[in-house]
C-alpha cells in the first residue's frame, strides 16, 4: 500500500471537515453529553484533544476507515 498519499496535512484536513456523527464514532464521546452553547465547541475540543494523542499511523487508520 502507498502511504506517501496520507501526509498529515491530508490527514488534517480531513479531520476538520469531518461531521460531529463521524467524531462521535471515532472518539466515543457523544455530543449530547456537551453544553449546545457556541455550537457544541466543548465537545469538538474534547474531540480535538483526543486525536491529537494519536500517533498518525493510528490517524491514518482511522482516515481509511471513515474517509
């Protein structure tokens, strides 16, 4: 399999652009458990915080997975 195609920034991006359904699935945190107040941002935070401990061959399964 050619991994030069799953850089980081591919990576990256694909994670900002992902639905909060999809962020649900990968991290196992559930929306409904955040405060609504500023568009759930202490739920995608938390999300956030989450995949940064990610190494990116472990990213880059969950890319292929989801993508």
């Amino acid at each position: 399999m050619d991994m030069s195609k799953y850089t980081e920034g591919v990576i990256k991006d694909w994670w900002a652009n992902i639905s909060f359904e999809t962020m649900e699935e990968i991290t196992g945190f559930r929306m409904i458990d955040f405060s609504p107040e500023d568009g759930y941002q202490e739920f995608v935070e938390a999300c956030n915080d989450w995949w940064s401990w990610l190494t990116l061959d472990n990213k880059i399964i969950y890319y292929q997975m989801y993508n």
